[in-house]
DNA sequence: AAAACGGGGAC
DNA sequence: GTCCCAGTTTT
C-alpha cells in the first residue's frame, strides 16, 4: 500500500483491509473482487491484484526465505524486497525508496537524474556500501526516516540533522536543487460525460473489461453517449467536478437520463451492467470516479 | 529507457 | 497550478 502513496494516506485502507484480510490465507482464499473493492479508492490497483497473487503463491509455497524469494513474488520490487529482507528477515539488503534517494543524492552531492535506471542502480550500490550489516533493518528505516522527517523535498531541515556536517549537497549549497528529477509528465484534458441513471434507490452501472488496461473489472457509471438517442435527448446536466489521475486531468459532467416507460434506455444489447442499490454498491470495486459522481448527485439532488 | 499507473496532500 | 509520495510492471 504504501507504493508510491503516502503513510497518512494508506492507514484507513490498511486498518480496513487487515480487519477483512486477517491472514495471508483469508487474502489467498478471496475472490479478487473482494481485494479489489477493499483497495477501490486508494490506486495503483496492480498492487491489489499482485498483493492478492502473491498470498496465493505464499499460501501454496510458504513465505520466502531470502532476499530472492522475496523479490520473485509479483508486485516486489527492488525496494520492497530491501525493505522485506532486511526489516522482517534481518538480512543485509539496502531499501532504496523516494526517501533514501534523496538523502544519498544530498549528502553525496550526486546529480544523477533520479528518474533514470542507471541512478537507481547507483544509488542501490551506494546505500549497499554504507548499509549497517549488523542492523541492516534499523539501518534501512532510519534512511528513509531522515528522509521523511528531516531531509524534505523542498525544504530540508539541516539545522536539525544528525549528518549535515558530512553533506556534500549542503557544502556546495545545492540541498535544495537535489535531487534532480527530469522526467516531466505532460497531463491531458479529458472531458467526461457520465449519465446517472436510476430507478427507485438503484442506479445503473457498468463494468470494464478485464481488457482494460486502467481499472479493468471496476464498475463505473456509464457514459452519457453510451445512453440510446431518446434517452440521451432528455439528460439535463445535474452538476460537474474534476478529478486528477496520472496524465488526465478530467472535467466529469454529470447527466441525469430519464426514462419514459418501457423504451430502452441504452444503446448496448446486451447490457454489460445492472442496477445496484446502496448495499450491492458497498460489495464491489468503484472507480472513484463513480464515488464522487455518486457522493456529487446525492449533493445535489439535496440542495436542489 | 520511457511510459503507465490513481489518488491525494502540501505548497 | 506543481511536485511527489516508504515503486513496479509493461511497452
């Protein structure tokens, strides 16, 4: 969980997920759907499905015994198989995470982009040669602790930190222009028309395939165009938001289409959706698209 | 080697 | 707005 997503932020789905999953059997024995909807809202969902492969694997084989048993399981890395040898294992194995990038960058005046391959295995090599091989665990976690708390992106905090007298981004006067990071990711504008379909308490969704290369096997509501043309003449928008994922920035606007009697409602045949009410809602994987178009409409319709 | 992946918090 | 987070996998 904690891939690329801050500690703050992954805590409640932790709690959630622990409490649903007790054992690395209980997560083997559950259907991806149930991993999927207990990680819906949190991202990067190839860390569930992976997360989920790797209990079945453990489940079958039993856990890993060494670092490259541990790095053999999906969804481990080069710094989750550090951090999993050394913390859990004790064995002499570097984790190099954003944290300790920017620490060894810093303090060996390296600049390195960080974005490139060759960095990070410098960088790997580096923190090997100063890991602490009697407490390679504590060592690793106190890396990335100085990293977290006291060498920040923007503003470190040198004052306070226990290796600033031997910092070589700090002789030179470079902290802050360290690390360099050149990559830089160019965002889309998406406009997006989703239709709020409902009947009573349900509401109509669709699911994406398990072709999809985003959020494959999520429910989502459907598209407006998606809506058979009598059903599409009369949408009226009910509200809009925006919502940022990796490269798209989405401009969501939301339709309600309502029916008249029996006509059909979708241009799709067969339908690849069925109508949820709350509780079928809570029992599978959401976009969070859909959430807060969901929380939005309940908004709305409220206030107006 | 580069791109893709989700989302949110900090500034 | 931009940056980047206890990165990994796919292209």
């Amino acid at each position: 969980m904690l891939q690329q997503t801050r500690v703050e932020a992954a805590i409640p789905f932790y709690e959630r997920f622990l409490e649903r999953f007790p054992s690395i059997g209980a997560l083997a024995a559950a259907p991806e759907n149930d991993v999927l909807t207990a990680w819906s809202g949190l991202g990067y969902y190839s860390r569930a499905r992976n997360l989920h492969k790797a209990a079945k694997q453990v489940a079958e084989r039993g856990l890993p015994a060494g670092h490259a048993d541990v790095l053999a399981l999906p969804g481990i890395g080069a710094y989750t198989a550090g951090a999993i040898a050394s913390i859990a294992l004790g064995l002499p194995h570097a984790a190099v995470d954003g944290n300790v990038m920017r620490v060894i960058s810093r303090v060996t005046g390296n600049d390195s982009d960080i974005g490139s391959a060759a960095a990070r295995r410098e960088f790997g090599k580096i923190a090997d040669a100063l890991l602490d091989r009697a407490r390679p665990g504590d060592f690793n976690q106190a890396m990335m602790e100085l990293g977290a708390m006291v060498c920040l992106s923007r503003a470190p905090v040198c004052a306070s930190c226990p290796v600033a007298k031997f910092c070589a981004g700090r002789a030179a006067g470079r902290e802050r222009e360290l690390p360099v990071k050149l990559r830089k990711q160019a965002t889309r504008d998406v406009t997006l028309d989703l239709a709020l379909v409902t009947r009573g308490e349900q509401v109509f969704l669709v699911r994406r395939a398990s072709a999809e290369r985003r959020l494959a096997d999520f429910w989502e509501l459907p598209a407006k165009r998606q809506l058979a043309d009598s059903a599409d003449a009369r949408c009226s928008k009910i509200g809009e938001f925006r919502h940022q994922i990796v490269n798209d920035r989405f401009r969501v606007i939301l339709w309600r289409a309502r029916a008249s009697g029996a006509e059909r409602l979708f241009n799709f045949d067969p339908a690849p959706g069925r109508w949820f009410d709350s509780a079928e809602r809570e029992q599978v994987p959401l976009t969070t698209v859909t959430k807060k178009a969901l929380a939005a409409a309940n908004i709305f319709s409220a206030s107006g």
